[in-house]
C-alpha cells in the first residue's frame, strides 16, 4: 500500500495531515462519477506521451475511515484508490487532481516515492513522499511547471527543466533602463502610509522607518501597473517580539474579492521560511536562511514580459507566470510579526 500523508496544514500540496478521529462506522462511499473527469484527463495526458493504459478494472472510494493522517491510499493488490472523503471536499480542481495523479503513479504506472528535490528546493516529482522532508520546498503545479510534472510522471528520466537550477543572477537581466516612479525613505509621511495604535495593530514611523504589526492588512497608498514591467524593492527586517504570532506577508490584489490575489512572499515570525505564490491556488513553500534578523533584508520582485522574478538579498529564488488580476491593484503588507521596512522603491522597466 502506498499511503498518502499531509505536510502543510494551509493547502494540499501532494499531501495533508488531517487531525480526525476515525469513523469505523461510516460506510465507504464507491465512487466513480467525482473521479471520472481527472481519470478522463489521465488516460488524455498518457496518450499524449505514447503510453496505452487500462483503468477499467480500477477502484476508487472516497472513505471518511483512513488511517488517521493519510489522505489517500492506493492498495495496488486490490487495484483500488481511496482518498479521505473529508479532504477531497476541501480541495480545488487542482489539488484533486494532483492528489489523485499522484496515486494513479502507484497503482497504475506503479510509481513509488521519489523526494529528490531540484538545486532550487522543488520537488522532481509529484510522487514525493507525505514523510518527506517539510523543509523542502511543495509544488507548484501549474503553467510550465505542471507541463513537466506530469511528463515526468509518465517517464522518470525526463529531462530535468530549466527553472530546476533557478539560475536567474540579479544583474543578468538588468540590459535596460527603469524609471523611478516612487521612493520612500519614510523621513516624513508626505505619502500618507497608514498610521494605527490600537489592541491588534500598532504601526508608526518612526527613526525613519516603517514599524508594522497587525492582524489587519495595511495598503500601501500607491498602485502598480501590472501591464508594465516594473520592479518594486525594499528592504525589511523582523524584530523579536513577545506578541508576534505567525506568518507574515506582501501580496498585490483584491484582499476583499480574492480577485487574482497573489502573495509574494510568506514568512513565519522566526523569518525561515517563504511561501508562495497565490492566496487561490496551491502555494509552494521555499525555506532559506538567507534572511537577517539583525540587518535589513532586501527583497525584488520584477516583471519582465508575462513572468515575475523574485530576489532575496540580491539571491534569486523563483519565477513563475503572469496571474489574471486587475491592472491597477495596490501592494499590501500584512505583518503577524513585528517589521520594519525601509528604501521603498517602484520603477517602471524601460526595454
């Protein structure tokens, strides 16, 4: 049997760790129409790459009953499939289909676990184990990236892609101009940044920086142009704080709408860790220890074309595709650690 377990309790990536306690009373739930469409797919995606496949003769279940943290399992002597009905209730289009993706590579093309992961932290393959390492990174299965995924689900010895190394230096795609569009040094605030001290939230400027801690997402008061190359830079640094109670982030969007909102950048309050890149779609982490807690930090994010590029400390880390948002959306901090931020910088990318 090969069981599926959780790793991030935020969202599925190939698997979750469930806290319930198991229901031997609860009557297995056969199948096959909530399946139908991803085996549909499956069958699409191997005739594509040359492989004939029977699936005929495969059950799939949805059971509250699973072992306690196991999301799925495929029982290869019963050639069937049972994934956590609770969980898959809870999952997107694509959480479902990588989830069940990932144990038709056992029980139909008789995968087992493979957790290499690629110099940049991602994971090889969506038959990563539940046990592996959490301080790897999850995976981002969507654009060019699940394009390889799946060709690698059919063929282990697929080539390793080009986004595997991350080799994106940050000068070597600097070969043109940008014009300065706002700086903020936070000597005064002639910008009119958000001021608060309140129960939950206490955000001044003071020393000339940026003090931020707030349960509440805090607006940046300028937009960003998301048809237009750009690059926005800026420098932060965690400090230690009794009160500071989790992850913390940047992201651009509709906060209140969920319009395309797209997180740049989660933290947890010791400053390990990144997260990305979408509050609606399966985030990927990216642990570093490439972030001070005692200097400034300094963070790029750019947009060349359709993909976004994503520095730390003059270090790339990842890149992925353009998102569908609004084209004028504001930038938001919001910060369940205690930061400050300093030498805000938006430019406009000249090719």
């Amino acid at each position: 049997m090969n069981p599926t377990k959780l790793l991030f309790i935020f969202f599925i990536v190939t698997s979750c760790k469930v806290s319930k306690e198991i229901m031997p009373d609860e009557t297995p739930i056969i199948v096959k129409n909530e399946f139908e469409e991803f085996l549909t797919t499956f069958k699409k995606e191997a005739e594509l790459r040359g492989k004939k496949i029977d699936i005929s003769a495969l059950k799939t279940r949805l059971d509250a009953t699973l072992t306690k943290g196991y999301i799925g399992l495929c029982d290869q002597k019963l050639n069937e499939i049972t994934i956590d009905s609770a969980t898959w209730r809870r999952m997107s289009v694509h959480e479902r289909e990588l989830l069940l993706y990932h144990e038709l590579g056992h029980c139909v093309l008789g995968r087992g676990h493979k957790n290499k992961a690629f110099q940049n932290g991602e994971f090889s393959s969506i038959m990563r184990s539940g046990d592996s390492d959490p301080s790897n990174a999850g995976i981002y299965y969507f654009s060019f990236r699940k394009k390889y995924y799946i060709d690698e689900l059919f063929d282990e010895n697929t080539i390793k892609p080009e986004w595997a190394d991350n080799q994106l230096p940050y000068q070597g795609n600097m070969a043109f101009q940008k014009k300065l569009l706002l700086k903020e040094t936070f000597d005064d605030n002639r910008n009119q940044w958000t001021i608060a001290d309140t129960k939950d939230t206490t955000i001044k400027i003071e020393n000339g920086s940026y003090s931020v801690l707030t349960r509440v997402p805090v607006k940046c008061p300028f937009k960003i142009n998301l048809q237009e190359n750009f690059e926005i830079e800026f420098e932060f640094k965690i400090l230690p704080n009794p009160e500071n109670r989790g992850l913390s982030f940047f992201y651009w969007g509709n906060f209140l709408t969920n319009k395309g909102v797209n997180a740049v950048m989660y933290f947890d309050n010791k400053g390990n860790s990144l997260r990305f890149p979408q509050f609606n779609v399966i985030p990927i982490n990216i642990y570093t220890a490439n972030i001070s807690n005692v200097e400034y930090n300094k963070f790029t994010i750019r947009k060349i074309g359709n993909k976004y590029y994503y520095y730390l400390n003059e270090q790339p880390f990842y890149y992925f595709d353009e998102v569908n948002i609004d084209t004028d959306t504001p930038l938001w901090f919001g910060c369940l650690a205690s930061m400050q931020f300093d030498n805000i910088v938006y430019s406009s990318i000249l090719k």
